[in-house]
C-alpha cells in the first residue's frame, strides 16, 4: 500500500508539471523535435464530435462555453513541451531517415499544423480570460515550431512552415484589440527571436538529394541487376515513378510522368538517365534564382520559367513549376508577417512608427485604410504592393469585438460562412 501511494504521489507530481508552464524554467540542451514527440503522446485524444465542435466552427465574437474550456484545456500537457522547445539553444533535428526517397513518410508534419491550429483557439481562450503570458507564450511556442517543423530540408515541410506561420500571423489580427501593446511588442521581439525560417531555396539541395539522386541510384541498381535486359530494368523504372507521381496538386489518382518519359527516353533506361542529367543542372540555377529578393526575382524568374516550360523533358516541365508556386507562398508569408510587425508599430508609436516599416514586396511603407464590417468601423487594413497571387495580399487588424469576417488574402473582409458560425 505503501508502495502504491508513492507512486500515485509521483504521478500527481508529473501530472501538475505538464499541464502548466507559468513561471517555469526550462533545460535549453534538449533536441527540440524530442520535446515535440514528447507532446505528441501527450496531446488529447478527441472524439470526431469533439474535434468537430472545437475546430469546425467560428467563435470569435461568441461567449465561450464551459465545454470549450474543458477541450482546450487538454492541450495543457501538449503545450507544456512545445512551449519549452521554444527555449532551446540546439538545432532541432527530426531524426528523420529519407533513404526512402520520395516515400519518406513525415508524419510530424500534420501534428505540427494541428498544433498551430490549437494554439489559435487557445489564445482566444487566454485573452478572453485577461492570460495576456499565456496567449503569448502559446503563440510564440507555436511559432517556434513553425520554424523548426522545416529544418529537414523538404518542400513539404516549408510549405507546412509557411501556412503555420500564416496561422499565427492571423491569430494576432484578429485579436489585436484584446493583446496589450506590451503583448504585442513581446510577439514581434520573439518572431525576431525564433529559430531562423526555413526557405524555398534552401529546401533545393535536399529536394534533389530527394528525388533526382534517389532516382539515379535505384536506376544504376537496375541496370546492375538487369545488364543484359533492359525492359527488366525498365518496368522496376516504372514501379519507382508511378509510385511518387500522384498527378498535379489537388487532382487525385496518378499522373501521366512515366508514359512522358518512357517516350522521351527512348524506351531506355539510359534515356531516361540521360533526362535526368540534364534535369541536374536546373537544380543549382533554380537555388539561385529562388533566394533573390522579389525585383531581382521577378526578372530573371520569367525567362528560367519560359525555358522551363518550352522544355521537352518530363522532368523538367512537370517537376520544376512546383518551385515557382511555392515562392509565391513564401513571398506572402513575408509579407504578413511584415504587416503583423507594422500594426504593431501603428499601435505602439502611431503614423509614424507605422510608416518606418516597410513593405518587402514593395517600395514604400503599406497602404493603409480604415475597415468597415456592416457598418461599423472595426479596425483597420493593411495591403501590399505585391499581387503575385491574383490579388493584392491583405490583413485585417480587428480593433473592435463585434460579428467575426475574414481577415487575410482575397476574401479579407468578408463574412465567415453561415456553416462555421453554428
């Protein structure tokens, strides 16, 4: 009996230290993707009603009921670890093996998002309850592992990155009448203070590491293994590319990679490494091209697009246009972020701290105008000059509680669907 009131003592002791990290001090030295598994086993288990009745509806302008609090409160244990990766002084590495190539699994990155997606319903609970630490110790935690989520290298991750990052900056939009300018001035130094943002050109080497020499060196295997037939050596080519090419994005079932290049290649295993060394030298140009800064990007990003396109190699013209897309994203994540740092200045210091932040994108500081939801004044919109994705990129700052709209990109400014409000 002794025995097991100890032990029920110990877990009391664990319990009360995961579900609150106020006033807590952290060790730095830990690999910070540990601190995130770590969550992940403690993270709720939620019924799809309960899911369904905390995500998938609106509930800014609402009372929040007691059973959202009991639900959000779940996450106590979660965040406890993902606010202390947050402190650490060491790089986060994933441990995740890639020799699989293109069927690498990376199944941290859903939960990641998961976890931003919560971090927002959490800072409308904090500020609703007057917890201005909490909301931001739950967005910067968030943010933290917006950032870390990409450092192994893939174009996945960094897309899954910029739209946490996104979900974050709108968070702070539509709440910025109820965070303190102090909580405010304290979410822009520790956006300045994460881990560095991983970017588009840097996912380049390790996307060709990825695919291209994966690809290569299963092709060299099956040529080894196949010396005198090469139709053997073929359909194993057929087995690998059918297996990663599931078609343009937001199409279902697979697409048409192999039938171009078994055409283009002669019906030839050497054919199609022949395509793949040329493919090789728009890798390093692309890199180049990506990391510019948007004038200089522009310009020389039309005429590598043209060549891309008018190429007749497979590898090329279907596999390389993912890159140009995924700088539009990341341009528009630079851009948000830049209007959260510039709302913060206009609360802070006025017209004119406003007018000190620039857009990147452009060349002078964002247009600034009053914004009106059904009549009244409720905040104000920031636009930008960069239009890129057929819209100029926008984001709402709500300085006035009221009926809940949408804050950024081209439906900023209108209302939430009827559906996500009940």
């Amino acid at each position: 009996m002794k025995r097991l009131k100890s032990l029920s003592f110990c877990l009391l002791l664990i319990t009360a230290a995961g579900a609150s990290s106020r006033g807590d001090s952290f060790r730095t030295d830990i690999n910070p993707a540990l601190r995130y598994y770590q969550g992940y086993l403690v993270a709720p288990d939620l019924s799809k009603e309960e899911h369904d009745y905390l995500f998938n509806r609106e509930w800014r302008g609402q009372k929040l009921p007691e059973r959202f609090a009991e639900l959000i409160a779940k996450y106590d244990k979660e965040f406890y670890q993902v606010r202390a990766a947050a402190h650490a002084t060491v790089p986060c590495d994933w441990g995740i093996d890639m020799t699989p190539g293109p069927a690498t699994l990376l199944p941290q990155l859903a939960r990641n998002k998961a976890i931003a997606q919560a971090a927002k319903l959490r800072t409308l609970w904090d500020l609703h309850n007057g917890k201005q630490v909490e909301a931001r110790d739950d967005l910067l935690g968030a943010f933290a592992l917006a950032r870390n989520c990409s450092r192994d290298g893939t174009l996945i991750a960094a897309l899954v990155q910029i739209a946490m990052e996104n979900i974050i900056c709108n968070a702070v939009a539509e709440n910025f009448y109820q965070l303190a300018p102090e909580t405010l001035d304290q979410l822009v130094a520790g956006f300045d203070a994460a881990p560095a943002r991983g970017t588009v050109a840097g996912c380049i080497p390790t996307e060709k590491t990825f695919f291209h020499d994966w690809l290569v060196g299963k092709i060299v295997q099956l040529q080894k293994q196949y010396p005198a037939t090469d139709a053997k050596a073929m359909d194993g080519i057929r087995e690998l590319v059918v297996g990663f090419d599931t078609g343009e994005e937001g199409q279902t079932g697979p697409g048409h990679l192999w039938e171009q290049l078994a055409k283009a290649s002669g019906g030839t295993s050497h054919g199609i490494v022949r395509l793949l060394g040329e493919a090789e030298t728009y890798y390093a140009r692309a890199e180049r091209i990506l990391a510019l800064p948007r004038g200089q990007y522009d310009e020389q990003i039309k005429p590598f697009a043209a060549e891309i396109q008018k190429s007749a190699n497979p590898l090329v013209s279907q596999l390389l246009p993912a890159w140009e897309k995924c700088r539009m994203r990341e341009f528009a994540t630079l851009v948000a972020q830049q209007m959260v740092r510039a709302a913060v200045q206009y609360k802070l210091h006025g017209e004119g701290g406003f007018k000190n932040v620039m857009d990147p994108c452009g060349d002078e500081a964002f247009t600034f105008e009053r914004f009106a939801f059904e009549g009244v004044d409720r905040g104000f919109k920031l636009k930008s000059a960069y239009a890129a994705r057929g819209f100029p990129e926008a984001l709402i700052f709500v300085e006035r509680d009221g009926p809940p709209f949408q804050v950024n990109g081209d439906k900023a400014g209108r209302p939430v669907p009827a559906a996500s409000t009940k």
